[in-house]
C-alpha cells in the first residue's frame, strides 16, 4: 500500500471545508474525476480518507477477498430492492477488507448525531467525499463484475448549504429511479442507508422506517 498525501491548496480547502460541492442538478463527477480510479480492478484501486480525499490509498483485494463480496450476491435478488440490501452488506464488507489496508476501519469517532466533526488531521476517518467517492468505486467494481441485475452507478449527488454541504454515491434502478447509498450516516463495516435520492435531497437528516435504513 502506498498512501499519497495531497498537499495542493484546493485539496486542504476541502478538507476545511468538508464536503464543497457546487452543481444546480445535484449530480456531478468533480471528485471522480479528481480522486477515483478511472477503470478500477482488483488489482489496483484508490481508497480516499482523511477527510477531503487529503490521502489517498493504492489498495487491491486478493481472489479470496473478492469472493466473500461475491457470496453476499448469491442467489441473485428477486427484485431490485433486495439487491439494495445486498448491496449495502456488500459496501460494509469492502468498507472492512480495504480498511484493514488503510487504517480507516478505525472507529469513526466523527459521527455525531448523524453531523461529521472535523477530523483534528486524523488520516483514519472519513468525511461525506472520502465516502461518497470509496462507495463509487466499491460498486463500480460490483457492477463490472456482473452482480447487479436490477441497478447501474450513477454519478455522485450533493445537497446542503454552502457551509454545510453533504455528497453521496447513487444508485440507479435501471430505467427508474435514482437511490442515495450513504455510509457516512453510519459507522465502518454497518450496512449503509439505502434510500430514494429525492429523500436524501430532502431535508436533513432524512426520514428513515423505523429499524430500517433501507428501502
């Protein structure tokens, strides 16, 4: 693993400032296109954290690895929203065996009632771009490799104020609708909320079923 620190001004500005995201339709690639890896492999692929993407991992997952990922898509989903269930365990999971590469699966002592604390330049935790951004990359490398039937990745979407701007990774069913997976509501290796982007644009935090963060 090699970690790479980024020491350009607009980098420390979003470590500052958290999770900067300017965009009228509230999707965008600018993170992807600063910070993802393009055509990411098992093999090779980033892992963003210290809040702001300032570090990032060059991280890989064996055959072993993988197939722990791929056991939780075994059988296929019957219908698109169990695959969001499946997909959220499986986000977790990867959350966890790359964690164990970069430190960051860590406690993330930054989450207070569902707010991010400023991470005092603790590498180990994650604000809403090193999620948004890793959450991207996990599912694009399940959508690759074939395991989604009901869904596709989108590009990443932001809501929020200008001093309290928040990012997601999104989901969407294919020829439907658009769905926000956001682990940065809840600790490393917990599955992430799943839940229509409309309601995660909504107001904050967002209305979640009792005892059920996923839809």
């Amino acid at each position: 693993m090699r970690i790479l620190i980024w020491f350009a001004s607009f980098a420390a500005a979003l470590a500052v400032s958290a999770c900067v995201q300017m965009d009228a339709d509230h999707f965008s690639t600018t993170y992807l296109d600063r910070f993802a890896t393009p055509n990411p492999t098992l093999a090779a692929f980033t892992e963003c954290h210290g809040f702001g993407c300032l570090a990032i991992s060059r991280v890989s997952l064996s055959k072993d690895a993988w197939q722990r990922v791929v056991a939780i898509f075994k059988p296929p989903a019957k219908d698109a929203p169990a695959e969001r269930q499946r997909i959220a365990r499986a986000v977790a999971l990867m959350q966890v065996l790359v964690g164990d590469q970069t430190g960051t699966s860590a406690h993330q002592w930054t989450h207070k009632d569902l707010q991010i604390l400023p991470n005092k330049g603790d590498l180990s935790q994650l604000d809403c771009i090193d999620e948004a951004v890793n959450t991207w990359t996990y599912m694009t490398l399940m959508e690759r490799a074939g395991l989604f039937r009901f869904h596709r990745v989108a590009r990443l979407s932001h809501a929020g104020t200008l001093t309290d701007v928040r990012n997601t990774a999104v989901l969407q069913e294919k020829g439907g609708a658009y769905f926000a997976i956001d682990p940065s509501l809840v600790d490393v290796g917990v599955p992430p909320p799943v839940m229509p982007l409309t309601t995660w644009l909504d107001h904050w935090p967002p209305d979640l079923p009792p005892g059920d963060a996923h839809s």
